[in-house]
C-alpha cells in the first residue's frame, strides 16, 4: 500500500521578473521543504498555479523536482483537466517521467454529475493502471462536489488510493470515513481542517502551510496519533491565526508574499491572480513576526 506520509505540501511554482519558471528556486524550495517536514510534494496543482502554466512547464518542474529530492521523498504531479483525455495524457506522461503519484482534480467549468465525475476518474486510473492517484475535491474552485457514495465507488478501483477533500464539511468527511475502507487515505486539503478531519480517521494533509511550519504541523499529526491530543490542540491554535492569514486571498497570494518577506525569491503569481494587497502584507508581516517566521 502507498502512503505519502502526513504532510504533503501543494508546493508553490516560483517565477522570474519576466514571468517564466524559476526552476532553480523550485529545486532550492523543494529540498528545504523535504527538510523541514515534508514527506511528499504536491507539484502543479492549485497552489503550484496549474491553470496559468503550459504542459512543457509543468513537465519539465517534475523532473527538476524529482531529481532535487530524489530518495528524500515522494513527488506527487498535478495533471488534472476538465478534458478527460487531456488529463489522461498528462498524467501518462507524468508516470513515464517517474512521479510517484497523480492530483486528480474534479473536472471544472463542465459541471459533470456524478456519473461523469466517477466515469473521468476512472478512466484516468486505467490509463496508467500502476501510478497511485489522488482524488481531488474542491468544489469551490471547481463548482461541482465530489459527493461520498461516489467517492466510495471510486475507492474500489486498485490505484485510486485516496483524496484530498477540501470542502471544510465534517459531515461530508465523516460519511467519506464511514463508506470507504480505512486502507483508503482522506487527506484534508485545508490547514485549519487538518486536526478536526484527523479526528474522524484522516490519514493528514495536503498543506499550504507547511511552506512555512512543516515541522510543526508534522509534530501536530504525530501528537494526535501517539494519543497526545492535548499538545495536537495547543500546536492547531497556535497555528491557527497563520492557517486564517494565508487564505485572506486567493491561493497562493499570501504564502507566495509570506515566503518573499523570508527571503525566498518565489516572484510574484502570473495573471489573472495578482500581488498581495498592501494591507494583507502588512498582516501577514505581523503573523510571521509573532510566530518568529519572519526569517527562513
């Protein structure tokens, strides 16, 4: 059985002045992560800016990844579509560069039911039969939900091995735990989710914030499930005021402001997301300060 472990960090793309990849920072960041409490990176799904970057991009950050941290930890490729031959020839390519696993986001825009939705997703796994694929629900990017019972029949398919479920609905969670079986891994897709979804059998999270507090977030999950619930609840609330400041905005407009105010040179987010308003600066300055974050 594949286990990503139980912090995966969606890991931000860096960009120049003129807007192209900054492969070398991607290297530079994504080694630091690995070292700071990431056990597997998430590369080119919301907060790696996926809609705005070509495939030859996205192709080409899996490699430098993969060989930055190769036998530290696992890369994860975001080759969702709402074409569903589009993203089963992207993640084709995916496993033939060598990733461990595949994002699959729900379709977006199509508004497929849930019969397009199960019927995209499989036919996706069959196209590369080997490859572990991760479920992706975020209904308020994509406009349609990933409903349970669904996600209860796609747990049958061999190399669907889990999802990254980013409602924020306990109830919704819940019912996902209780139809599907516990090999089955529920990774929570917000931060401030993380502690509530573990609670009801998550497996960890798909984190933003790990960016910024891996290692804590590692000892958070750690705690809870060594049967220290009260550190596990002292680490969240600590945290929680750095989760509520990186989703002021749209992701990843803060935590790509957060990592230049420590120094990281990630650039700006290409169009149509925008730089961080000035007063969300001067917030998130604040939390990092607070936190003892303001530096790398």
């Amino acid at each position: 059985m594949v286990d990503f472990g139980n912090v995966l960090t969606a890991m931000v793309t860096p960009f120049k002045e003129d807007g192209s990849v900054n492969y070398d920072v991607a290297e530079k960041l994504a080694v630091h992560l690995v070292e700071n409490g990431t056990d597997t990176l998430v590369i080119c799904g919301t907060t790696g800016e996926s809609p705005s970057m070509t495939w030859d991009e996205e192709y080409q950050l899996f490699k430098c990844i993969l060989q930055a941290v190769s036998g530290k930890a696992k890369v994860i490729a975001g080759c969702g579509s709402n074409s569903t031959k589009e993203a089963m020839a992207a993640t084709q390519q995916a496993a033939t560069i060598g990733v461990h696993g595949s994002l699959q986001v729900v379709p977006y825009y199509n508004k497929p039911p849930q019969a397009g939705i199960y019927h995209h997703m499989k036919a996706i796994a069959e196209a590369v039969p080997e490859l572990p694929l991760l479920l992706y629900n975020v209904p308020g990017r994509t406009g349609q939900n990933l409903q349970p019972q669904t996600v209860s029949r796609l747990a049958e398919i061999d190399n669907i091995i889990g999802i990254k479920e980013s409602t924020g609905n306990i109830d919704q969670a819940s019912e996902m735990r209780r139809l599907t079986p516990q090999e089955f891994q529920i990774y929570s897709g917000d931060d401030y989710m993380t502690l509530p979804l573990l609670s009801i059998g998550a497996r960890g999270i798909v984190s933003v914030a790990s960016h910024l507090v891996g290692l804590q977030l590692q000892q958070m999950i750690q705690a809870f499930f060594s049967g220290k619930v009260q550190t596990a609840q002292n680490i969240h609330l600590k945290l929680f005021p750095l989760f509520k400041v990186l989703f002021a905005t749209a992701n990843p407009i803060p935590v790509k402001a957060a990592l230049n105010l420590q120094g990281w040179d990630v650039g700006s987010t290409r169009l149509p997301l925008y730089e961080a308003e000035s007063e969300l600066t001067q917030e998130l300055q604040t939390v990092l300060k607070q936190m003892n974050l303001n530096e790398v």
